[in-house]
C-alpha cells in the first residue's frame, strides 16, 4: 500500500507500527490539510497481525474521520 494517499483535500499518510518486535501491528494515519497543523491518531484499541492489514484498516479510519469533520 502506498503511505501517502490523496483523499478530498486531505493528504492522508499511513504510518502502522508495532511496540516490539514480536508485538501486533498498530493502525496509525497523519492527515495533512492545506495551511493547517497536521492531524495524527493511533488506533491502540486496535492491533493486527501483519502492517498491511493495519494500513488498510487505518486508510478507513482516516476516510471516515475526514468525512464526519
């Protein structure tokens, strides 16, 4: 999956990362907006075994958090 991915007009960048190296995997997106401070948020009530299904996971989780905003 690509990190950064356009989406409205938000630049959305997937960041999933484990706590240690035998750890799940944990969702976690920045999005960029044009002239405003980044926004970041990790998803620690979530946890996935492979980085691929919490980036996809996280990708979601950014589309429905532009949307509702």
């Amino acid at each position: 999956m690509q990190s950064s991915i356009p989406y409205r007009n938000c630049l959305i960048h997937i960041e999933s990362f484990q706590l240690t190296h035998s750890s799940g995997w944990i969702p976690r997106f920045t999005l960029m907006r044009q002239d405003d401070v980044p926004s970041c948020r990790d998803r620690l009530d979530k946890v996935f075994w492979s980085k691929d299904e919490a980036d996809e996971f996280a990708l979601e989780d950014a589309m429905q958090w532009i949307d509702q905003n």
